[in-house]
C-alpha cells in the first residue's frame, strides 16, 4: 500500500470516527477516488408525480409534492436555477426531471430526459 493510500486511510478512517469532536465530518479522499451514493428517495417520483408539477408553482409547492433536489443547476444567462430529480418513467426507462424555476421562485419550464434511451 502506497504512503499516499494509508494517509487517505487515515484521513478517512479519523472523519468518520465515532470519537471526533462534536463536528460535521470531513472526508478526504484522492483525487482518483469514485464513489456512488443509493439512497431510496423519501418522495418516489412517478409519472403521475412528474405531471402534478406546473407552471406558476413555487418552490415552497414543488418541494412539498416531490421533496427536495438531488442537484441544482444555475443558468446565468437566462436567470433561471434547475432542480433536478432522478426517477424511473412508466416505460421503465431512468430518467432525469428538470424543473425551471425564475429568479423569484417561481416554474418557468419543466423537462423530463430519458437516460438511457
């Protein structure tokens, strides 16, 4: 093992103790390292849920149909933020919803992009 992989060893194994101080835990990790979180989301997305979502929802109603975003993307040049959730579409096909939200909270768009197609 490589002088570089037992200090990461040893940087991971102390953010992750159940002795630190009372602190969010930090991770390091090398530069080369890939990881991939599952995690069951608390609001299934569906087609039916997808379709609930419309223009002139704010993001206070968004977030209580479907819940929070795995991801946003801020769009500067049309000031508009995306928030993007990933789910499984009626045809069994993964898919990414994007819902469009202006700069005062407001759906302006909404697409649906098949992964895997």
């Amino acid at each position: 093992m490589s002088r570089r992989n037992i200090l990461t060893a040893a940087a991971l194994a102390a953010a992750f103790s159940t002795v630190a101080p009372i602190a969010a835990p930090v991770a390091i990790a090398a530069p080369s390292a890939h990881f991939t979180l599952h995690v069951t989301p608390q609001y299934p997305l569906d087609d039916a849920a997808v379709a609930r979502i419309r223009d002139g929802m704010t993001t206070d109603q968004v977030r209580g149909l479907i819940g929070a975003p795995w991801n946003t993307v801020r769009f500067d040049n049309t000031h508009t933020t995306a928030w993007d959730y990933e789910y499984r579409d009626g045809w069994g096909y993964d898919a990414v919803f994007s819902v469009v939200f202006d700069d005062t909270g407001i759906v302006v768009g909404r697409i649906s992009v098949r992964r895997d197609a």
